[in-house]
C-alpha cells in the first residue's frame, strides 16, 4: 500500500555564512598568507560541524574589499563543496561600499523568511576609507542583518575596532584582535566551526529580547595558550 | 459532522517535546476546539513544556464556555470589540496558571542560576505559543499568537485564515509570556457560507520550516485531505507519526505537533462519545 509522506519535497533550512574580508594594500604581505592560510585550514573542520547538523545546510560565500568591492564567492556554496581560492591585497579599504553589497543579499528575497539566522564575519586591519556610518546604517535596516550572528576579527593593533564593535553591535560580543597567524587560525576556526554550530540549532526565542542577533553563542576563543607575539 | 488527529514527534535536537495539542468535541457534535502551543526551546524557557500545556487547557475551555453562552453568535459586525476581551481573557488566565505552577513549584536551585532576567520575571520561563480554532455549524474562529500556520482546505485550494507575520523570522517569536501579549494575538472570524472547509490543519513552526517554501508546505494539507478522501481516517492515524519524524529528521530537525480536523458527511459518526484528549 502507498505510504507516501504528505507535502512536497523536504528541504534542511539554510545557513548562510558570509566572510566580509578587507583586502586593502595594509593586507598585503604576510597578513594577507596568514588569511589565506587561517580560511583554507578552517574548513575541514566546518565541513565536520555542516555534518554534524543535517538540519541545516551551509552556504558559504565570501565579499572582499580593497582595490575593488566585490563577491569573491558570489554564489553560495554548500559548505561540503567550499574550497578556498586565494585572494590578493591592493588599495583602499571601502568598508561602506561592502556593507552594502552585503545588504543587498539580506533582503527578502533573495534570501526566506525560513532561513537560519545568518552568520556574518567582517575581518580588517585598518579603518574603513569610505562612508561607513551610513552603509552600516542602511544594512541594518534589513531584517537578517539584524537577526545575524555579527563576528569580527582585527588583524594586529591597528584596526579600528570601534568600527568593527559598530558592526558587531552587541555589547557581550567583543572584536577579537589577532596579532599573529596563530591567533588568526584559530579565531576563524572559532568562527566557522562553534559559531556555526550554535546557528545551526537555534531554540525559538521571544521577539526582540536581544538587541542583535538571537544565537547564544557560547564562550569567547582562548588565546592565552597561543603565541602572545605581537607580529602585526 | 468532524473526525481530528492530533499528532506530535520530538525533534532528536530536544531532551524532550516542548510542543502541546488538544481538542475537544462535545456528544452532540455540535462544535469542535483545537489547540496547539509550542514552548520555546530557549534556555531561559525552560519550563515552556508545562506553559504550552497550560495554553491549550486555557483556550479549549474559554472556547467552550463562550461556545455554550452564545458569545460568538452573529457577530459579522461586532467581532473586534470581543477578540480584544478574548485575548485578555487568554492571557490573564494563562498567567493565573502559570503563577500557580510557580507558587507550588519554586524554581530549584539550579533553575535560579540559569538566567537572571528570568530570576526576576520567571513567567519568561514557561513562554509559549498558541494556535487554535472554535469551528461550529454557523461559523469558524481562527486564533494565533507567535509562529506556527493555520492551513484551510475547501474544494481543493489551500487558503490562510491568518497570513504570515512577515516579522517573525531568525525563530523569532511572540509569546504568552510577554507582558502585551493580548495586544499580539491575531484572529480571524469567519462565518460559514455554504459548505464548511474540508480540512483545518494547525501545525507548529517546525512543520512549515521543513520544506523549502509555503507552496511545498501547503501540500500537506491537499495531500492530507486527499489521503482522508481515498484511503480514509485509519489509513492517516496508522501512518502519520512515521511521516512526522521523516518530516523533522530530513526538515527543521524541531518537534512538530499539528491537529487535522476533516469535515465527514453527516452519515458519518465523528466521534461515539465525549473526547477530551490531549494524546
């Protein structure tokens, strides 16, 4: 006897994970390898956390910033077939101009009213070169901008974490500062693994408790056990 | 007049199913009230199992006892001056419980360490959706508070008596334990015109989460109502628990609990006695 499931085709929900990399002329050299370095080393390890969760499908694309604001991975891809192609530093650092390439896919559409709250991590060395008050103030007009999981990195002591606060916008989230390849590694691994994994299964919450986001994202990365050097 | 499932399955992700259902159908078969809630799975809401519950118990009875004193009789022009009383009513009641439960059943000494926003508020800890529906002869009430869809079948097409709140997205949602909570519950009263719907489905959000849009979803409901048609009630009852789980373990991965209530010819017996299951 036919036991068909009621209702059309199953689908897990989708997870979007955005890297927003500056890749200005500051990058160049040593910090843009250790980036290059710290992303492609953080995979394996996504793609366990993806498995992990079936739940949840992983979609990864990336936006960088620097000579030129674009998708360096436009379309999104399921994190089981990420590679990392490396990128190259050059330029000024559009910070503005990427936020709002950014928002431009956080809106409904492209993205569903059914998506997993998406996470975004914005990663620079310096201070944005263009208006990003305003860029940042249109983003968060989007629903999902709100509701994202907002990370960002400093690459060494220069970076302007005032901004990089700004775009987290959540006062128990602070920037993390790596000032070395070690610290980098593993604040990305963080990133793309235990992040990913409290985004995957977020319990229902009640609107508008939080002021940003509504992922619980457990403890802050560790560095005290990592080289302290301050390299960059 | 109608024949109901309410069925519920556990998401893995949970320790335990923090979703609820009931329904009642008085001997005479007059009416029907169906209900469902689903306790939110966040940490702070850790008692949300016995909130959903509470909301449930809460709805059928306001339904029954407004049912049994003519409250919702001709009420075309006049529906919106008595939802506002309705959702207070509700919400008043639900709190009464809750307040009790707590009274009873101080937090323990773990629960005061979990949270301590919800040390100082602990209704947060028993928060909770609703969905339900008052469906009789002469007109149907749809309610709803939070996520979760409410799907009507008539002559094959698939309508919402209550739209989507565009604003419930990220697992964002309301909940009987916000303090305005009377101000967020939407209703829709519908008089009934010619024939009544053949199908009334109510589901929680992990249901409509499990597919990749609404009109994939909404086949639920054709394919319920069509399995209702051609293979009948005990085909459904044998089979739905396993489609559920193969629902959530390839879908949302959340508990899902949804009621079916499917119109039957008048020859047909609903129900030989008094229900009032909450399975």
């Amino acid at each position: 006897m036919e036991t068909k499931r009621p209702g059309g085709v199953l689908s897990n929900r989708p997870l979007h994970f955005i890297w927003i990399l500056d890749v200005s002329g500051s990058m160049e050299g040593d910090k843009i390898q250790s980036l290059n370095y710290a992303i492609r080393n953080s995979i394996p390890a996504m793609k366990s956390v993806a498995d992990e969760n079936p739940n949840a499908e992983v979609l990864v694309r990336c936006i960088t910033f620097g000579n030129e604001v674009k998708w360096h991975i436009r379309t999104a891809v399921n994190v089981a077939d990420f590679e990392w192609k490396d990128i190259q530093a050059g330029g000024m650092t559009p910070m503005g101009k990427a936020m709002n390439l950014l928002a431009d896919q956080l809106k409904i559409p492209p993205m569903t009213d059914r998506a997993l709250p998406p996470v975004l991590v914005l990663i620079t060395d310096g201070q944005p070169t263009d208006d990003f008050a305003t860029a940042y103030q249109n983003l968060m007009q989007e629903s999902w901008a709100k509701k994202a999981v907002r990370l960002g990195i400093a690459m060494g002591e220069d970076a302007d974490t005032a901004v990089i606060e700004k775009f987290i916008g959540n006062k128990e989230i602070k920037p993390l500062v790596a000032n070395n390849s070690e610290q980098l590694v593993n604040f990305i691994k963080w990133a793309s693994t235990a992040v990913v994994q409290a985004a995957s299964s977020p319990a229902s919450q009640l609107k508008d408790e939080k002021v940003t986001g509504n992922v619980p994202i457990g403890t802050m990365p560790d560095v005290s056990d990592l080289n302290q050097d301050v390299v960059w | 007049m109608w024949q109901i499932i309410a069925e519920s399955v556990k998401s893995a992700n949970h320790p335990l199913n923090q979703d609820s259902k009931k329904y009642f159908i008085p001997k005479d078969k007059e009416y029907v009230v169906v209900a469902i809630a689903d306790g939110h799975g966040s940490k702070k809401c850790f008692r949300s199992n016995v909130g959903s519950e509470f909301a449930v118990e809460v709805l059928i009875n306001i339904f029954r006892q407004h049912f049994s004193s003519n409250t919702f009789d001709n009420l075309q022009a006049g529906f919106s001056g008595i939802k506002d009383n309705l959702a207070k009513t509700i919400h008043r009641q639900w709190m009464e419980k809750v307040r009790n439960h707590l009274a009873k059943n101080p937090f323990s000494f773990e629960e005061e360490l979990i949270d301590v926003k919800v040390l100082n508020n602990q209704v947060i800890s028993y928060g909770t959706t609703l969905l339900g529906a008052l469906i009789t002869k002469n007109y149907i009430i749809y309610l709803q508070l939070g996520d979760g869809d409410i799907l009507v079948v008539k002559d094959n097409e698939v309508t919402r008596p209550i739209p989507k709140d565009e604003n419930l997205i990220a697992n964002e949602t309301y909940s009987l334990c916000d303090k305005e909570a009377d101000s967020l519950f939407r209703f829709y009263y519908q008089p009934v015109i010619g024939q009544l719907p053949d199908l009334i489905l109510l589901s929680t959000d992990g249901y409509s989460n499990s597919f990749p849009n609404d009109n994939e979803f909404q086949k639920t409901a054709l394919d319920y109502n069509n399995l209702y048609k051609e293979e009948g009630m005990s085909f459904i009852r044998k089979n739905i628990s396993g489609w559920l789980k193969d629902t959530t373990v390839h879908g949302s991965g959340d508990d899902l609990t949804t009621i079916l209530v499917f119109k039957t010819s008048d020859n047909e017996s609903a129900t030989k006695r008094e229900t009032d299951n909450t399975n």
